[in-house]
C-alpha cells in the first residue's frame, strides 16, 4: 500500500528527482553488480574489471566484458518499473531522472530528461584523447584502434578511479538539491558520488523515497520505503496518484 502522504506530496510536488541504479534494470534480466557476475564472468569482480587499470592490463578482456554485455542488451527490454518512471515524469512540472545505469533502458521506456552519471554501453572513446568515436575500421584486432589517433578504444564509461562527467555530476547535485520528492530506485548506494545525492535531498527537507527489496545505508533516513521490487512498487505509486 503507498502511503497516502507520498501520493499528497508527489500530486503537489513541483519537481521530483530519481537516482536509479542496476536494481531497477534487475527485473529486466540485467544482473545487478550485487549479484555473482554468471558464466564466463564469474570468476571476475566488476570492481575490478571497470577501471584504467584493468584496461591497461588487460584491454581485450575489459573490452569483451563489457562487448558481453552489449550483446546481452541487445535481448533485453525496459521492464514496468522503467515504463512507471516514464510516466511520472509527464504528470510533473519538473522532473529530473539521475541513472548510474549504462544500459539506456530508461531512455527505451520514454524518459526524457535523464542524466547519465556513469556514461552510456552504446557509446564508444578513444583511451587516449577521450573523443566518442561511432565507427573504425574492424581490423579483427580487440580492442578495435581509434581511427584519429590509433589509440586503444574503450567504452564511454565512468570506471573506478575516473571522474565522472562534471556537467552530469553538477545537474545530478542541483536536482536532488532541489527537489519536493527523491526517490532513490534500486540502488545499494554503495558508489560515490551518486551515493550523496538523497542526503542532499534529505539535507533540504525533501520528502526522499526509497525503492528497494534490501536495506540500504539510506533505509533508516528515508522518509518512506517502499521495501520490494521497484516493477511492483512504481506502477502502483503511478496508479494510485494518477489512476
Ligand atoms: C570518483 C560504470 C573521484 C561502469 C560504475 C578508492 C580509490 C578510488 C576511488 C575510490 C576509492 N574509494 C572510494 C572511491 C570512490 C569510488 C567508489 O565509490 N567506490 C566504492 C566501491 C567504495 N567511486 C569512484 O571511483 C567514482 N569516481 O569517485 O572519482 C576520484 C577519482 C580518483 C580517485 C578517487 C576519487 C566512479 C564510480 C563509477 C564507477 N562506474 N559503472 C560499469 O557499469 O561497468 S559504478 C557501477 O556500480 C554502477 O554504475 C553503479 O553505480 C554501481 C553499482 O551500484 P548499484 O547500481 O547500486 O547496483 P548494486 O548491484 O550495488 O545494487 C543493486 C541494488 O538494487 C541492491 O540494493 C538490490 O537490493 C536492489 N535491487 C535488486 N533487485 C531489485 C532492486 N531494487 C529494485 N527492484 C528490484 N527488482
């Protein structure tokens, strides 16, 4: 049952801020960084293939993992907890959907503004000028080699150790600070900076929302928790503020 104050709060909200992280592409059949990597990858912590250094070592590796996983997206789809956040959005004046996510699903659900704080699977750079580079000359060599520089290509990610893009982090931080109504949706918040951003919202006396089966280090600050799967929870808060 969504408590009623939520619903009051989120009818009459001016602007609502989201943060999603892989929990709300879970029921997607995307496997959360929580969960054992399966298969081939098993074998290997996602701490410690997503960074320079590990793309250093090892370029091919990094880059089949994450090719893997590009190929997995390709069989994937938004689920109802996507296609809800997408239909939020159009029953308020100002909404903001900040994503850890890289796999664009929120985008294939219809959102519109959404900040991608940790970059996006679907676009690739060069390792060494960090320019997003669309096509290259397939050679059979893995990594493929920036066509400008002949650098190494890598995925636009944000990995471990890397900043993220500045203009992304600065309007993440201005929505949560900003907001009536934070929903934190199906993340550990585990990974700074984007693990701040519901304290901001707390800090300036946001209604904040958590969506998630587990307890979280946000739990006990939340306003609300919808403690369950956020393909349950959202199309249930939709239906019961807007029928
Ligand atoms: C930075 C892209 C400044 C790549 C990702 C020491 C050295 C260097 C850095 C650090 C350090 N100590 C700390 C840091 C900072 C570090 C960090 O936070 N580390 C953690 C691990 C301690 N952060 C960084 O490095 C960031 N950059 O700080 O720059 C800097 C620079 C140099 C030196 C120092 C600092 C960059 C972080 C970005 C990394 N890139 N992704 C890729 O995807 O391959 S992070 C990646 O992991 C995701 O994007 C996501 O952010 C994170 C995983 O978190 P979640 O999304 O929350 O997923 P998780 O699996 O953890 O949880 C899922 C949740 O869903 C669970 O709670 C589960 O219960 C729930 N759930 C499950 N099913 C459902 C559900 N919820 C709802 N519905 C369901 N059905």
């Amino acid at each position: 049952m969504v408590p009623d104050k939520l619903i009051h709060s989120l009818r009459a909200a001016r602007q609502v801020t989201v943060l999603t992280g892989a929990g709300v592409s879970a029921e997607s059949g995307i496997p959360t960084f929580r969960d054992a990597l399966t298969g081939l990858w098993s074998q290997y912590n996602p701490q410690e293939l997503a960074t320079p250094d590990a793309f250093r070592r090892n370029p091919r590796l990094v880059w089949e993992w994450y090719a893997f996983r590009r190929q997995m997206l390709t069989e994937k789809t938004p689920n109802p907890g996507h296609f809800a956040l997408a239909e939020i959005e159009k029953h308020i004046p100002e909404f903001i959907l900040v994503t850890q996510n890289i796999d664009g699903l929120h985008q294939r659900a219809g959102s519109r503004n959404v900040i991608e704080l940790h970059g996006n699977l679907g676009r690739v750079k060069c390792f060494d000028e960090n320019t997003v580079i669309s096509q290259w000359a397939e050679t059979g060599e893995v990594p493929p080699r920036c066509p400008r520089c002949g650098g190494l290509l890598r995925p636009d990610v944000v990995w471990f150790g890397e900043y993220l893009p500045a203009d992304a982090l600065e309007a993440g931080q201005a929505a949560a600070r900003s907001c009536n109504v934070f929903f934190s949706v199906g993340t550990s918040g585990m990974v700074q900076p984007a693990a701040s951003l519901p304290f901001m919202a707390l800090e300036q006396g946001a209604m904040v929302v958590e969506v998630n089966p587990d307890e979280t280090p946000l739990s006990r600050w939340a306003t609300h928790t919808l403690r369950g799967p956020s393909g349950v929870w959202l199309p249930d808060v939709v239906k019961t503020a807007w029928g």
